[in-house]
C-alpha cells in the first residue's frame, strides 16, 4: 500500500528495473518460479502500490505463469490490488472482539469526518475507508492499519489525531513500533 | 497465580528478539545438543513423549504427526503456519516480536527431526512489521551458522524463507497454505493424501503452528518428563491463550493446560471491567461453540475438558462477551466474517455461508420470522463434515450455538420488530 505516494494518475506504469531484478532473486530462492508468484506481486506492489498491466506482463515472462493464473491471485487475496489506491488506505477491523470494544462506533466517527462511507475513497483521492477482517489484535481493538502501520486502542479522539497527522502528510507512529534494543 | 514461562520468558522486553539476548539466555543449545546426537528419530521420539499437541487448532500430537513423513523420503518441507488469522487469536504475533529465536530454534529441530531442508514461515501479510522481525532473526542465525549449509558442522542444510500472506483467512488452513505458496489461490485441497505425504510440490511436506514450533526447544533442553509435569495427562505442558473483550486486563497469557476458567478469569484477567457483567466466552477463536457465563464457569482449561463441555480448545483465542452485547448482532458480525473468507470450492460452504449471513441480517433488518430460525437450522445441517476442509464446520458451530444457547434473544428479536417494523440496526454504515 502506497502510503506517503500520492495517487498515480497513471494507470499502467512499468515496475523499474529494481524490481524486475528483485523478482529474479525470488526465482533464484524458490524451489520453482510460479512459488514466488505472491513475494513477486508484493515486490510490484510495494513500488507502486498496485500491480498494473505492465506489472501483470512482467510477472508472466519472469514467472512462466499464464496470465490467468496470475489474475487468479491477484483476485483471490484482498492485499493484492489491480487498480491505483487511495493515498491513505484507513482499514478499520470489524470483526467480533473489535465489534465488542466499539469498532461499529469508530467506523461512525470516521465516515462523519472523511464524509465518505464505509467502502469508499474521498473525492481528492486522499482517503478511503475499508472494513477488514481481524488483525490480529482482538485484545488492543478497536484497531486500525495504515499500510504496515497497526493502531490499537482506537478511541474517537485518537482517529482525529490520525486524521489531522495524515492531512499534514505525517503517519503517526504505529502502536506496534516499540522501543527496540539495537 | 504461579507464572510460566516455557514460552514467554522474554515477553514484554526490548532486547529479546536479539540473537545475542538469546543465545546468553541458553538460546540455541538445543539445537547444539540434536545436531551433535544427530538421531532425528529421536527428536521425534522425544516430542511423542511430551506429548505436544498442534496449537493451531486440531490439537494434533506434533510427534506423531512428524512420524508421517515416509521414511528415507528425498525432499521434504517445512512450513511455520503464522497466518494467525482466526477472529480473537493474537499469540503468534506476540511469540514473532518478542522472541523470533525461539521459534527459528524450534522450527530449525523441527526441520531435522523430519529432515526438511526448505522451509517457509508463512507470516499473513497484514504483520508487515513482524514480517521485517523475523527476516531480522533469520539473516541474524545465517550469520551465525544457524542457518545454510552444513549448520554447525553437522552436515545438515537448512535454508528458511519467509513469505508474505496477503489477506485470506483460508490460507491459514495447511493444504491452502502450501497452494498459496505454490503461487495459487489458497484453497484447501482434499486429503486425503494428506501433507506429509504429498503437500508442497507433491512432496512430504509438514506444518506446524508457530506455538507447537516455539515450544520445541524446551522440550529438547528440559525433557519430556518435565514438560509434562506441566498440564494434564492428556493435555501436557503450557498454552497461550490471547483474551478479547471486556476483561480488566486483556492480553496474551501462558497457563497450565487444566487451568479452571473461573480462576483464570478471576485471578489472572481480573475479571470483567467495571459496569460490565460476564455473558457468555468463546474460548478458543471464533470459530468454537460458544459458552454461556454459567457454563464455561465450571470448564477447566484443557483439550478434554472443553470437549465435554461442548466446545474446543481451537486457537486459544478467548473472546469474553458482556451482558451489553447483542447475541444476534455478534453472529451477524461472523457470519459476514466466514461468508467473506469462504474460499467458495464447496457448494454447502460457499452458498450455506452466504444464506447464513443473508437470513441473520434480514432478522437484524427487522424482517425476521420464527421459520427463519428453523431455516439457520436447516442451512447448518446441510454444510457440516460436507466440505473440503473446517470452514463451513467453522461457521456452524457458532451458528448453532448461539442459537441454541441464546435462541430467546433471536426469538425476542423476532417478536420486537414484528411491532415495531423494520429498522436499521448498525449505528451507520450498514455491514454488507
Ligand atoms: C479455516 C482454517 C483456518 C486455519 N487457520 C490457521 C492459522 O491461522 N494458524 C494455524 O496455525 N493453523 C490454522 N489452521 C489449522 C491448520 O490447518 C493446521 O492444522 C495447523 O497449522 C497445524 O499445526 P499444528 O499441528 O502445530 O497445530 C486453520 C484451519 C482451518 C480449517
Ligand atoms: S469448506 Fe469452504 S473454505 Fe473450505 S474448501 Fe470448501 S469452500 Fe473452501
Ligand atoms: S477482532 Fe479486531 S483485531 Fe481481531
């Protein structure tokens, strides 16, 4: 998920040479080349935040897969994604611990401030709000992620800071980020 | 309350993922001790005898599960199950950032005692954070000689590759785990054969939970005796159970296998938070039968307790559920969950999903009536032990429990809107 890169209003841009030799390192590690079909798509999706047309080509030739078998992927997992994203993508869990803790009420909060409803993306391109399955963090929930950024303990006046943070081009630090010995 | 730690003696520290940390802690000194013996039958002889049992769910011996593998079998693979995607289950994740040594110990014993020389640690790709941990601890251990080409002089080959889920509940399920990584779709696959026979690449192929992975270390160090001095007789050694909800003090927990849920409840998570009274607990992820407050009062913590009691150990993902909580509200919330994840390769899973979550929302519409009840029923007769893999089983043992513990409050429902007429129940933003 792209997440300091505003929205590409190119729709089909060419993955760079880095990731193309990034992709034939995965081949080289993997016991066959269509087994580093996902590691390859995150490789693209990293870079641009979703695997374009020109990125479908690439996986093919490097691959050998087909080209089917390739969209099948992509369809099949929710991460993968085909087309540009929002800059921000807010994925809130709506599943049963967070559903406990009030996640239906932050899903509220949030469509009133971004004027979006859940589902969809606002009009400049800068937010959209997505109901995801758990993330692994039933016991911090209400939570939120941000690309590879997890929120926990969500309250209505934490999304506002979020809010604010992300409207000034700053992603606040994740919950998960802690303090590392080096 | 005595504390435990076979699993968790580095949890909540800031130095614990390091290799340094945990090779003074006496970190990688089983592995030492397996490749100097260089036995893998015995390995396997030893976890039999702790009698470890797959933490992932199903409970399954570890040993025994290992001794599946054909003898003399050419290639063999290893896969670390860190999907950790069942609702209410957050331990792995805990296991992963604070101490990735352990399980990379573990999952390096593993790979010998079943002479795997490949294997994946398959993180969902939501961890982004955790995955970049664990890659951490495995350049650290290629470093230092744990990994690669003939590990400490032993002669034994491993190379691991962490791979990156991308968001689909099924693949945690072992057969949609191997396809996943085959570069498919993640939908199960029929056994049998079964995985250790022929998974990965059609080759014998094992996978483990992270949990069962991480535990093996101390048994190696420790003995079997040990291990099971900790438990029952039938469920030996500790487990992690990660608890949701409103308790005073949520989090991950190691206990004794057999630990009473009342002094668990009581002592260790404080029971509920002010204002709030106990209604009824999940124990083991969404995915089990629920059980109302008086009930699971008197089950005590182990495989065969829950059993009796009507439910399962599953993941150890406890969800508490409070008085305040609409029982029909929370099922709707699943039932959108499973008919999401349904990988849709089974006629009875993918449209009985779909008509579960149809029928409990048209009741949360307001537009329910007594027949539909016996519809949710019927729907769950014909989708449980008719499928591929657990998942439709997944979703009617929630269906059919809290219909049958709390069918009053679906009957209420029904009664209410009959007067009042339909209404919309979510605060905003309906849940398709
Ligand atoms: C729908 C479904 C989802 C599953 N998800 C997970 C998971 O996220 N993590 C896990 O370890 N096992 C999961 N399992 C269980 C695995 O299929 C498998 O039994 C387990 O990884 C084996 O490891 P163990 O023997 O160490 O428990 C799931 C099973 C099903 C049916
Ligand atoms: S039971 Fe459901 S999830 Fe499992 S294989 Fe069948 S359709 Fe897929
Ligand atoms: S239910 Fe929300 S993170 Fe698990």
């Amino acid at each position: 998920m792209p997440m300091n890169k505003p929205v590409s209003a190119d729709q089909n841009p060419q993955p760079s040479a880095a990731v193309a030799a990034q992709i034939d390192a995965l081949v080289a590690r993997y016991p066959n080349p269509a087994s580093a079909l996902m590691p390859s798509i995150w490789a693209i999706m990293d870079e641009l935040g979703f695997v374009s047309p020109a990125g479908v080509d690439l996986l093919t030739q490097k691959l050998e897969v087909t080209r089917a078998r390739v969209q099948e992927v992509l369809t099949f997992y929710t991460m993968f994604r085909s087309e540009p994203q929002a800059q921000y993508v807010l994925q809130v869990c709506h599943n049963i611990s967070c559903h406990i803790m009030g996640a239906r009420t932050l899903i509220a909060h949030l469509e009133k401030r971004l004027g979006i409803r859940l589902g969809e993306t606002t009009p400049d391109g800068k937010f959209a709000l997505e109901g995801v399955e758990c993330l692994g963090a039933c016991g911090m929930g209400p939570c939120l992620q941000l690309g590879k950024h997890l929120y926990e303990h969500l309250t209505c006046d934490r999304v506002d800071e979020l809010l604010e943070s992300l409207r000034r081009g700053e992603v606040p630090r994740a919950d998960t980020e802690r303090e590392l010995e080096a | 309350m005595k504390e435990y730690n076979i699993l968790t003696s580095r949890f909540g520290r800031s130095d614990g993922h390091k290799l340094a940390v945990y090779e003074q802690e006496g970190g990688y000194q089983a592995l030492r001790r397996v490749l100097g013996q260089g036995d893998p039958a015995a390995v396997r002889e030893t976890v039999k005898e702790a009698g470890l049992r797959g933490r992932g769910g199903a409970g399954f011996p570890t040993g025994v599960k290992w001794g599946f593998v054909p003898q003399g079998a050419e290639e063999v693979y290893f896969f670390v199950n860190a999907d950790e995607s069942e609702p209410g289950t957050f331990k792995d994740r805990l296991l992963l950032d604070y101490d990735p040594h352990q399980t990379l110990e573990g999952t390096i014993i593993s790979c010998f005692a079943v002479q795997a020389k490949l294997a994946f640690i398959y993180i969902r790709g939501e961890f982004g954070w955790l995955i970049d941990r664990v890659q951490a601890a495995v350049d650290e251990a290629y470093a230092a000689g744990y990994l690669g080409k003939n590990i400490l002089g032993s002669g034994f080959d491993l190379e691991v590759i962490v791979h990156k889920g991308a968001g689909a509940y099924i693949c945690g399920e072992e057969t949609g785990l191997i396809n996943s990584v085959e570069g498919r779709k993640g939908q199960p696959s029929i056994k049998p054969p079964f995985p250790a026979v022929a998974g990965f690449l059609g080759k014998p192929t094992i996978v483990n939970n992270v949990e069962s992975v991480a535990s093996v270390p101390w048994i190696i160090n420790n003995g079997p005796q040990a291990y099971r001095a900790v438990g029952t007789e039938k469920s030996p050694g500790t487990k992690l159970f990660s608890v949701s909800g409103p308790v005073k003090k949520p989090g991950v927990y190691e206990i004794p296998l057999g630990l009473p849920f009342r002094e668990f409840f009581n002592d260790w998570l404080g029971g509920m938070v002010e204002g709030e009274q106990l209604k009824a607990v999940i124990v083991g992820g969404s995915s089990v039968p629920v059980l109302p407050a008086a009930e699971v009062m008197n089950v005590n913590l182990d495989y065969e307790s829950l059993q009796q009691a009507g439910t399962m150990l599953g993941s150890g993902g406890m969800i508490v559920i409070p008085e305040s909580c609409d029982m029909v509200e929370l099922i709707q919330v699943l039932m959108h969950f499973y008919y999401d994840e349904s990988c849709g390769q089974c006629t009875p899973c993918r449209e009985g999903t779909g008509w579960l979550h149809r029928i409990v929302k048209k009741l949360r519409r307001g537009e329910g009536t007594a027949e539909d009840l016996d519809l949710l029923a019927y729907v769950c007769n014909g989708m449980a032990g008719l499928t591929i893999c657990p998942l439709a089983d997944a979703a009617v043992m929630p269906m059919r429990s809290f219909l049958g513990k709390f069918r009053p409050e679906f009957e209420a429902l029904i009664r209410e809107t009959a007067v009042a007429g339909p209404q919309t129940r979510w605060p905003r933003g309906e849940q398709e």
